[in-house]
C-alpha cells in the first residue's frame, strides 16, 4: 500500500466529500491549519502517486498589480486623507498633497468623488467616514483575495477595475483535481486499518500511543526538488555594474547616508534657494553631528564661490548663510561622495565608482521611488571632457545590452556641459541618469588641479529596462517565485 502523509491524507478526504467527478480548481481548496503552498505541494505528490486525477488549463484570471500590492499592506491614498483628519470631518487639499505627495492626493480626491465628496474653497469635508472605509475594507479583502489566487464575483472585478490600476488580467496554467477510484479505496483502507500519522499531545499525555497502529514511512521515497538560495536580481545588477567598471579600471569608493547641505548642495555649487532644497524634495534629519575638520576648511572657500564667483565666473551674488550650510540631510545623490573622495584625492588619475542608495521626498509611481539606488562615477584627468564622457556611457551601457542611447543637452548647477542619457522603451522615452563636466566653480571648491567628468545613473530604472519590467516597483516585490522569473545573467 502506497504511503502518504497527513496532508495529503485531508486533501484526499476532502476530495471524497465533492459530489459527482467534476474537477475542483487547486486554488478553491481550503483545508484548516494548512497554508496554499503545502496544499500545491501535496497535490503534486498526490498526483505522482496516482490517487488523483489532474489536469491543466490556460486561464486568464484577473490579478493585484504593484499599485494593488502596496494597498494590501498599506493604505488607499483615501484612507491616508481619513487618517490625517483624524477625530475631525475636514481637511485642506495643501495640506492633502504636502502630507502624501501630489500622485497620491489626486488618487485620494478621485475616489473620495466617488461618494459626491468634492474640495470646496479647497477643504474636503466627510461626515461618513465608516462608509469610506467599509468600502476600502472590501477592496483590501478582495485584493487579497485574489493575491491568493481565488475568484471574485464579476461585479466585484468590476468595482476593482473602475477604480484604476490596480488588477490587470494574466493568463496562468491552472490545475484541477479530483480523486479518483485508486484514492478511493486508499482512504477506505485507512479508515478500517485506524493507522495514525502523527503524534499528538493528547496521544503522548495518555500513553495511548502503546497500543495504536502507526502509518509507515517510505524514507528511500522521492522527494521535492530543493531549491537553492539565490540572489535578489538587484543584487546580480549591482555586481554585473560593479564588474564593468572594475573592468574599466576604476576604484570603488563608499559614502554616508547623512550629509551636511554643505557637502551634498554647497560644494556643488548649487545656490541656497534652489528648489531642491525645499522639504517637498528633501528629507532634512534633526541629528547630533558636529562638523569635522574638512567641513571648517571647505566653508571659506565655499563661501567666496557662491558670493563673488570665480574667474570670469560670476557666482550666486548673494549672502551665503552658514546655517544653510548645516543643516543635515539624507543624501539626494550621490555625487556628494564623488566631491569628498576628490577633496582628499587632488592628484590625478583618479577613477571612482560607487553604487548606493539615496533619498529624494519623491511621489511613488510606475518610474519614481523616494529610495532608490545611484550609480556614481567620475574621472578626473587632464583626459577627462566631454567627449571622453560620451564614450564612457556608451560603453558602460553597451556592455549591459544597450546598443543605442540618446545623450541630450541638459542643466545641472555643477556641471557644464551636462548631458541627460535617454532610452527609449516601448514606445516611451525613459531617463536613466544626468552627466556632465564638473563647472570651474565645483573644481575651485574641491581644489582639482584638472578637469573631471561625472555621471549619476538610475539602478532601479536600468533594472526596470534590463529586466523587462512594467513598474519600477516590481523590483522590490518579495514574492519567492515572481523573482525567479527574472534572467539570472552573472
């Protein structure tokens, strides 16, 4: 007699409970205390064991996209504008937006139109919250629902598919089951044999287990592929990356994720009242960190730069404010490691990477994140132009696949030329990083004796290009088999 084990003994006795032999769907069975993924398991081994009957079809099925995803563990954009009113019925769209960001807000006011609820005079107000979030308890229970790989009922896909993009349709191979006369007669002849196959408390406490009958176990068995560890597709991307530019010949240089404005805005020669540094766009840290002894000997000269320029260049013409300057933040980029390592490295060749993450107050869509990787480079040589630039990035991205890139003029406050690396993807045209040579101004606070060119390069757009994904989040999704689809190329 064939052995098997717990599991698949309650999966064949709740088959035996279905009438007639029609096939039940792998995904409709439900069976206490055990989880989807022991139920597929068991089905499989029930199958090999010939105890059931299966079969395979294509399906399209209705499933969470990334946005969908994010709204079964977080909250609805209309949810956040219920929280931040809290115990009171209004609140104003500025204080809507500046609190979630403007993507979000604009998702939040179209679903909360949906119960006639519109901004007047710019204040939204709500008296019905419980029905608010009644509705969104139900969206959250049918994605989840369907995250689990069940049904819904047409009407509620069709509640889900008004809302937006948050179910998209896939076609899936589904498997059907139903069992069969051979695993009829094994359950009969478990049921009379009244073997056990497992050790309970109460069998153990009442030492009833001396005279009950055990299931035997078959150790020489098959068993379940095993599969091994691997790494996160990031992960490979970051090494393949980090294998270019070592092949290049460049050194591999580390930063800290809190800077001085000093460092990551004045240094580089951005002007005090740029937009970048506004709360919207930046993540401003309250921390106990005096300045170091580099920090005291750059203020001078940064200070002279801003206000009055250098050479035939004209500066900011303001008044530079030290209390600007000190303020800490976390990093916007990551340039602001390049400018550290070539203060203390002022004798050229020098050839510097880095890929880390940095911070930007940014809305979450299908392209931006507020934390998100950056591949920095620069060179700084009597060799190092523009020209050399163009043929850096056309290389570093050829090596990864991308024969055909766009550099085009753009404008940073510390580089001069700057150029933007473009490619097109699906018929959009999606930036992938900025470039440039360093300006006179940056080279005079940074005290080069040359020129240098830089680059900050997007890792999460280039995975979402190289990957062939469709949203930049999906790169983070933490699903066990959606990550093994990605092509492992080492």
């Amino acid at each position: 007699m064939v052995e098997i084990s717990e599991t698949e003994w309650k999966i064949l006795d709740y088959l035996s409970l279905k009438k007639g032999d029609d096939y039940v769907p792998e995904n409709d069975i439900v069976i206490h205390g055990v989880d989807a993924q022991s139920i597929r398991s068991a089905l499989s081994w029930l199958e090999r064991k010939g105890l059931i009957d299966a079969l395979k079809k294509e399906e399209l099925v209705f499933v969470p996209t990334s946005e969908g995803r994010s709204y079964i563990k977080g909250n609805f954009p209309e949810e956040e504008a219920l929280d931040l009113m809290g115990d009171d019925d209004s609140l104003s769209v500025v204080e809507l937006m500046k609190a979630i960001g403007t993507q979000r807000g604009k998702i939040a006011l179209a679903q909360l139109a949906k119960f006639s609820i519109k901004p007047v005079s710019g204040i939204i107000t709500i008296h019905n919250k419980d029905s608010i979030r009644e509705r969104i308890l139900k969206y959250r229970e049918a994605l989840v629902r369907l995250s689990d790989g069940k049904t819904l009922s047409p009407g509620t896909i069709d509640i889900l598919k008004a809302r937006g993009n948050i179910i998209a349709q896939k076609r899936v191979s589904m498997r059907f089951v139903r069992i069969n006369n051979r695993g009829r007669e094994y359950l009969q002849k478990s049921y009379s044999s009244g073997a056990i196959g497992e050790l309970s408390r109460d069998v153990l406490q009442s030492n009833s287990w001396r005279n009950l009958k055990f299931r035997r176990y078959d150790v020489t068995s098959a068993v379940s592929p095993l599969n091994a560890p691997f790494l996160h597709p990031l992960t490979i991307l970051i090494d393949k990356v980090r294998s270019i530019f070592f092949d290049l010949g460049f050194t591999e240089m580390t930063g800290s994720y809190v800077e001085s404005s000093l460092w990551n805005m004045d240094a580089l020669f951005i002007p005090q009242d740029h937009t970048a540094r506004d709360m919207q766009d930046t993540f401003y840290v309250t921390l106990d960190k005096p300045p170091n002894d580099e920090e005291e000997n750059i203020k001078k000269i940064v200070s002279q730069v801003h206000e009055q320029g250098y050479g035939r260049y004209s500066g900011w013409g303001y008044e530079w404010n030290e209390a600007e300057a000190s303020k800490l933040l976390l990093r916007t980029h990551t340039t602001v490691s390049t400018a550290h390592y070539l203060h203390s490295h002022r004798d050229p060749p020098v050839a510097v990477f880095s890929v880390e993450k940095v911070f930007r107050h940014e809305s979450v869509d299908w392209k931006h994140l507020a934390e998100f990787h950056q591949i920095e480079g620069a060179l700084y040589s009597s060799d190092a132009n523009l020209a050399t630039l163009k043929w850096l990035l056309k290389e570093f991205y050829g090596r990864l696949g991308f024969d055909e890139i766009k550099l085009i003029p753009s404008y940073y406050p510390y580089t001069e030329p700057s150029m933007d690396v473009v490619v097109r993807f699906e018929g959009k045209e999606v930036e992938l990083g900025g470039s440039g040579v360093f300006r006179p101004e940056v080279e005079r606070i940074l005290g080069l004796k040359t020129h240098a060119i830089a680059w900050g390069l997007g890792l999460e757009r280039l995975a979402f290009l190289y990957y062939g994904l469709e949203d930049v989040r999906e790169i983070y999704n933490t699903d066990i088999e959606f990550l093994r689809r990605f092509r492992i190329i080492r």
